[in-house]
C-alpha cells in the first residue's frame, strides 16, 4: 500500500485519541467514537487551513496579488460552511470583510 505522509500522521492521531477512551461495550458505541474522532480530526483539519488562508490574505499588501488569492480562499470558506463547521452567517461576514478588505487596497 502507498500511503502519504499525511494519511500516516492523521492515522496516528486517531489511534491515540481513540484507545484509551474506549469506554463503551457496545459495537456500535465504539463505532460511533471513531468514526466522531475522525471526523473531528478532518474537520479541525479544514478549520484551521480556512484561517491560515484568510491570514496570509489579509497580510498581503500588494491588491493585484490579494485579487488572485481572494476567489480561492472565498470558495474555501464557502466549502467549510457547507460542511457545517462554521456557521453559514459566520462565512457570509468573513467573505464581506475579506472583500471589503482587497477592494480598501491601494
């Protein structure tokens, strides 16, 4: 099998935080923690690249660079709203002050 270093770290992850909070004796109770446990992982995951990306827009100087990056990080709030890991109003305000923020750039 070929795995990417990532699937590894992500794999090791899950193992640790799912054996020795097992304290459920039903099948479908240990199913349910690690299928929330990777879930909650994936999802951290997505979070924490939606701000890394909308710091790196907001620290750009130069507009013509920051309109490149703009369509691309709006789509990646969009995308993590869809998944219900922020609140869609949340991304709705984040996308008007990104906006807001490029058009503002001389």
């Amino acid at each position: 099998m070929n795995f990417s270093k990532g699937s590894i770290i992500f794999a090791n992850r899950l193992r640790k935080q799912v054996s020795n909070r097992n304290m459920a004796h039903h099948k479908s109770a240990i199913k349910r923690i690690r299928q929330s446990a990777k879930r909650r992982l994936r999802n951290r995951y997505k979070k924490t690249t939606m701000r890394s990306m909308i710091k790196k827009l907001r620290a750009t100087e130069q507009k013509a660079e920051a309109e490149k990056m703009l369509p691309s990080v709006l789509s990646n709030i969009d995308r993590v709203a869809k998944a219900n890991i922020i609140h869609k109003k949340t991304a709705s305000n984040y996308k008007s002050k990104l906006t807001k923020y490029v058009n503002g750039l001389a």
